[in-house]
C-alpha cells in the first residue's frame, strides 16, 4: 500500500481528510503539506499512516465453499419440490 492509498482509505473511513488527520493526531494542515508533498514524510510517519489505514480498512471474507445438498437423505425437504405442506 502507497502513502496515497493509506491517506484515501482513511478519508473513506472517516468522510474527510479533516477527520483523518483528528484521528491521526496530526494537524490538518500538517496532514495536507504530507498529503501534497509540501512537507517531507519520514519513514516512521508514512508506515504510521498506512498501518493506521490498514487497520481500517474493510477485510476481505474469504469466500466459504458451499456444500451441495443431499437430495437423496429423506430427512431433507425442498421447497417447491412438490411435496404437499400442513399448517
């Protein structure tokens, strides 16, 4: 992840660059100088920001295998399968 992906992961958790920078602990305007290039990001600051996006950031689900029913076990009705239903 680039500093750029960590700065818009974290504005779309927090709406803004402004709440970003608040939940950061850096000043807005600190954070637009490292956002723009105005100001020098060090080492510690950009692995900083882009743990905190990691952190953030919406995990992946991996993706669970489906099982196919067992059509032939009598213990197992479908719906709509034809089979009449008493309430």
């Amino acid at each position: 992840m680039t500093f750029a992906e960590a700065c818009e992961i974290l504005k779309g958790r927090y709406r803004t660059h402004r709440e970003a920078a608040r939940n950061l602990n850096i000043s807005y305007e600190h954070y637009c100088a490292l956002r723009s290039g105005r100001a020098h990001i060090s080492k510690r600051t950009a692995e900083f920001i882009i743990l905190k996006a990691k952190t953030v950031a919406p995990q992946e689900q991996p993706v669970a295998h489906a099982t196919p029913a067992n059509h032939d076990d009598p213990g197992m009705s479908l719906p709509n399968s034809g089979q009449s239903v008493t309430v």
